[in-house]
C-alpha cells in the first residue's frame, strides 16, 4: 500500500506493518495486486472483517448486492427516536464501511438507505454522528440522497413529473426527518424550484384537477357546489377548506378545537414538537387517513401579510400564535421551524418547546 499508511478495508492507520493491526487485512499481497484485485481483496475483507463485529452485518452484505427495492417505502416510518450519545468508535468504522460498500457504485437506491438507517440505529448513533460520515464519504447525508432518490422518481415514463408522486413527499420528508433548509436544497438541485412551487405548477398545467370557481362556488365532479370563502377557500363543510392556490385540505381549528358549523370552540392544545407527531399519528390510527404536520413551506402559504392576527380569520377563525411545522432546522435537529399568526415570523423554535397544530393533507 504503498505512500498510504490507512488500511483500505478499515481506514484506521496502521504504520509500515505488513499487515493492518486493526482488522489484519494482508498488506503486502494488495501492494503488489492489480487494481481489479485489489478491489476484490478489499471487498472480499471488508465482508468477512464486518460479519465478524456485527451479526447483522453478514445479512447487510448481501442485501446490497441483490436487486433494488421499490424506490419509495411508505409502510414504515425509517428514523426511530433518538438513539443515546454514546458510542464506540468501532461504531462509526463499521457504520462509514457498509455506506462505502453500498456506495461503491455512486448511487443510493431506497433499499440501500433503509439499509443504513437500519444499521444506524443498532449501532446507537446519533444523527450528526451518522451525517458527519455520510458527508465525508459521499459528499451529503444519506437523508438527503434518499429525498434525492424520491424526488428523481417522481418522473413518469415521459420524464416529467408526477403530481400524484409529488404529492407524497411532504409524509415522505417528515418521515426521513431531513430538515427544511436540506430538502429545500434538493428539491432546487432536481425541480429547479422549491416542492410548493413545484406543485402549484403542476397543478396549473392540469386545470381539471382544480375546482373551477363560478359565482362565488366551488364546482366540481368530486367537490360540487361548496360555498367559496374570500375567492380562494373551497368550504367543504366538514370543518375543512380547500385551497384553490395549492389543493392543499386544510382543518379549521388547531388540534383541541372542534368546529361547531360556524366557528372553533373549545380549547386549542399545545404540544412540544415530539408530542405533536404522536398526536397526529394517534389521529391517523383512529380515524384512518392521511392528515399530518404540514411542511414550513405550506403552513407559510397561510400566512396573509397585514392582517392581524396575519391569517384569513374568516377560514380560521380563533387562531393563535405558533404553529408547528414538520420542517427541522438544518444546522440543529433540536430545533424545528415554525408559524406566528401573531404578527407572521417564521422562526424556529426548540421541539421541547409548546406550539399548536393545524393538519393538513394533499387532495389526490
């Protein structure tokens, strides 16, 4: 291995021995080896070196070199809670091999990911641990090149883009916990423009899946004759609007309230931010649909610059002041963007921290 005194298989250093002294890899047969069998011994290694400090491990090897799973998995979420600070450093060497190994071809499909998230969480490290390897080795962290892969197969066979698949990615960004200023750099990089933007576009070019606005109405095949708040909300008279501009469904009131035909009564919650994803999971559970946390980018689409507070009033009524998003900070996981209704900052705010929520969901 020669100028080099880093272990190919292991990337710790390992003097001029003959051999490395961390994973005993063979240093003097790979100095004089081919690079076609220098690849081979390092893999073949790397492998049997792995498998013997992990037993998933073994598993892991070869599920990378099997065919590749749909690109999209929404059955399960992929990040769990937050594993504990500490951590070995045989950790993170066995964590930055199986992300080399899977990134030996420059690609990440989604089986790949679920593969590291997985491994990430049996390793017990954190999520700047795990991205601080993710950008030494592959110039991002592995949530953004999942929201990457997603948001590549969006594209149909024609190689545009999908608004039933755009559609999906908002759950699909809350799901891999990628951060709001993360995603909104993706989705330039892929769309040329932010996701809302995206979709309102799309939406635009397929006028039929808009509600036509005719004498102060909404009129549609599926959404017929509902009453038209302010030229730009559809009521649909179940405690829910419409959005014109995004075809975004949004709820009235804010988790707590119930609307009662013509207003939000009862008391509002708040929540701080982990409190506020199970709340809207237990909601799913129970009453079995699509609702969630909205993106910073939709929950600012509310927001009407002069009033006060700086909301349609007349849609939702009783509004109070901050409003979680699903849109983590990029520099700080700790903290979470956020809506004041108040006076209309966006600001983030620590997810320990009390807001309330209003749900949302894509109309499909």
């Amino acid at each position: 291995m020669a100028g080099s005194n880093v272990c190919p298989v292991c990337s710790k250093e390992h003097g001029n021995a003959s051999h490395c002294t961390n994973c005993h890899f063979d240093l003097t047969e790979y100095a004089f080896a081919n690079l076609r069998q220098q690849k081979a011994m390092v893999e073949a290694h790397r492998t049997h070196w792995l498998s013997a400090h992990s037993p998933a491990l073994d598993s892991i090897a070869a599920d990378l070199i099997v065919a590749p799973a749909p690109l999209i998995d929404h059955a399960a979420p992929l990040i769990p809670e937050p594993p504990s600070a500490s951590v070995d450093r045989g950790a993170l060497e066995i964590y930055r091999a199986v992300l080399q190994m899977a990134w030996v071809d420059q690609y990440l499909d989604m089986q790949e990911i679920n593969l590291l998230f997985k491994q990430a969480r049996e390793l017990n490290l954190t999520l700047e641990q795990t991205e601080a390897i993710d950008r030494e080795v592959i110039g991002r962290s592995v949530r953004e090149q999942a929201y990457f892969t997603a948001l590549q197969a969006t594209r149909d066979e024609h190689g545009d883009f999908s608004l039933r698949e755009l559609q999906k990615l908002p759950a699909f960004m809350q799901q891999i916990s990628i951060s709001h200023e993360h995603a909104q750099a993706v989705e330039l990089e892929v769309l040329g423009k932010s996701l809302i933007e995206a979709l309102i576009f799309e939406l635009q070019q397929q006028k039929e899946s808009i509600p036509v606005v005719q004498d102060n109405h909404c009129i549609e095949t599926n959404f017929t004759d509902y009453p038209l708040i302010n030229e730009r909300y559809c009521d649909l008279g179940d405690g829910t609007v419409l959005d014109t501009q995004t075809n975004l469904q949004w709820m009235r009131c804010a988790l707590g309230q119930t609307w009662d035909g013509e207003n939000c009564v009862g008391k509002a919650i708040r929540f701080n931010w982990d409190e506020a994803n199970t709340a809207v999971k237990d909601h799913q559970q129970v009453n079995d649909n699509d609702w969630r946390l909205p993106s910073l980018e939709e929950l600012a689409t509310l927001i009407v610059e002069g009033e006060k507070p700086t909301i349609d009033s007349k849609v939702f009524p009783n509004t109070l002041a901050w409003f979680w998003s699903s849109s983590l900070d990029a520099d700080n996981s700790s903290y979470v963007w956020g809506v004041n209704f108040h006076n209309g900052d966006i600001n983030n705010n620590y997810r320990s921290g009390n807001s309330y929520v209003r749900l949302v969901r894509n109309r499909l």
